[in-house]
C-alpha cells in the first residue's frame, strides 16, 4: 500500500525508507519533514494548527491515522483515570466510571466538545491527585514484580534447558566411545564377532534411554505471588495402535416379493379395492408393495 508525507508529498514508492511519525493531533509528517519543520523543540503542526511538541512524535504504528489518534488518546486518559473495580462499592458503579472514559476518549479523537471533555479531564486530576499517583505506584510495582517473575522463569528454563544439553552430549559421548571399543574389540580378539555386536546393540540402546530429569524448580504464577510447582510427567509408551475398520451396514433386510405379502400377514388390514381403483390395472400386492417402499425408503433399506 502506498503511503505518503502530507507536507512534502514524498511517498515509499520513491523512497522505499520513508518513515512517517505522528504526534497528539494524530497527523503524520515524515522523519524528514519533523526535521526541517520542527527547527526548535516546539512548532505548530502543517495541517491543524495545534502547537506540538517535537519529542512527542512517534513511529506511526496504524495505517488509519483514526486509529492511531483513538489509541494516543486513549493512553494519556487512562493513566489518569486508573481506578480499579475494588475502588467502587458496586458493579454498576464502575461500569459508569468505565463508560465515562470510553466518552471522554470518544470525545477527543472525534474532535467533539474538545474544550469541554478537557476541561472535565483537569478537574478529574485536581480533584484525584492523591489517587492517581498512588494508582500509578502500585501499578509501576506490579510490572517490576512481573518483570521479575518472568527473569525468574526464563532463568528456570535456561537451567533446564542447559541440563538437557549436558546430558544430550554426555549420552552422545559415550556412544561415540562405545562404538570406539566395538571397533577395537573386533580388531583385537579372536572371539566371534556376532556375540560382540550384540553386546554392543544392547548397550547402545541402554544408551538410547532417556535419562531422568529432575522436576522444574517452584515457579511463581504470574501475577498473583503464589508459588506453584511445575511437575514433570513421565511418558509412558503403550502398544501400537493399528487401525481396523469398522463395519457400517447401510442395508436394511429386504422387501417381500409380491407373492409373499399375502401370505406374511400384510393383507390382514386392507381394505377392498373400489371398481375405479382396480379399473387401472393395480393391484393390491403392488399398492401395499409401494407402501412398504415409500415408509422404509428414508431407513437406507434397499428392496
């Protein structure tokens, strides 16, 4: 997809390293453009007219500039509205607090009632300093403590995963080792060669086993602090399965012939044919045929 600078109208497809960067107002302006037009560290911006910062520009990371506007608003809003569902007494309560910041959002990246939302968005920090700093401490202690959890998992797994080399090369070694000693075996006795050969295969598939691990370290849930253990589940190998097919009958038994529904009890509740019914050349054996047909025909039963 081919995009383009608004203020010097560059595009990727003449420079294929175009980079373009957007600020609050969610309008984008190339590396370059922010470069010659942002002389000093503040500037109004080319399309709106809103004094911008330069260090605010960023890598733009949505085609649709909307988006990347939406999302620029709605970062800055919620680290000042970062109250959780335990600060409120209900539920409801805190889905009207939610619903307000979803207006507020709304209101900013559609251009709709700026002044007023802003305004409303000041008071709210005024009125909720204290509160929004001690927000903004906890959740600053709850990434490092996530951080934290994850260097500790990822150095679990490094040890794991050290271990399972170590022994992958240990087994390797001797391998390579019992294979030298076949070898020199055979070159230097006189004894049958078979015998050795099959002391050999059943030392290399002693060999072949895998050795057994030792459980993973205590591992902390992310999030939470409690520590919960990470067993290891041996693998147990069963008889092979082989697969046979299963029989699936799609005939049910077959129709009477005729001659035979008469004499089977069929004709027990009929009734007797009118002179027009039997002035068509049918009959009763063939009339009840076709029902029997008819009433078996959604049964797969093939006459």
């Amino acid at each position: 997809m081919e995009i383009a600078c608004p203020r010097c109208r560059t595009s990727n497809y003449q420079n294929p390293h175009l980079k373009l960067l957007v600020n609050v107002c969610g309008h984008r302006l190339c590396s370059y453009c922010v470069e010659a037009h942002f002389r000093h560290p503040t500037a109004n911006c080319p399309e709106c007219g809103k004094l911008l910062r330069r260090s605010e520009f960023r890598a733009q990371l949505f085609e649709d500039a909307s988006v990347e506007r939406e999302v620029d608003v709605r970062r800055r809003i919620v680290r000042d509205f970062n109250k959780s569902e335990k600060d409120f007494a209900t539920l409801r309560e805190y889905n009207d607090y939610l619903e307000e910041i979803e207006q507020i959002i709304f209101n900013l990246a559609n251009g709709v009632d700026v002044e007023k939302t802003k305004e409303k968005v000041e008071k709210y920090r005024q009125d909720h300093q204290s509160q929004i700093l001690k927000s903004r401490h906890m959740q600053i202690r709850k990434m490092h403590a996530l951080e934290q959890e994850l260097q500790a998992d990822a150095e679990v797994d490094e040890m794991q995963a050290k271990i399972k080399r170590a022994e992958e090369d240990r087994l390797a070694g001797m391998r390579k080792k019992a294979r030298q000693d076949v070898i020199d075996l055979l070159a230097s006795t006189s004894s049958h060669a078979s015998e050795m050969v099959r002391e050999h295969l059943q030392k290399m598939e002693d060999l072949s086993r895998p050795a057994e691990i030792a459980p993973a370290p205590a591992k902390k849930t992310l999030g939470t602090g409690h520590e919960t253990f990470v067993p290891v589940i041996p693998m147990h190998e069963g008889e092979a399965y082989y697969y046979s097919p299963q029989p699936f009958v799609t005939q049910g038994p077959p129709l009477p012939d005729l001659a035979d529904i008469s004499q089977q009890g069929y004709a027990r509740n009929w009734r007797s044919l009118t002179a027009t019914e039997a002035a068509g050349g049918f009959t009763m054996d063939q009339a009840c045929s076709r029902a029997l047909l008819d009433a078996f025909s959604g049964l797969f039963v093939v006459g």
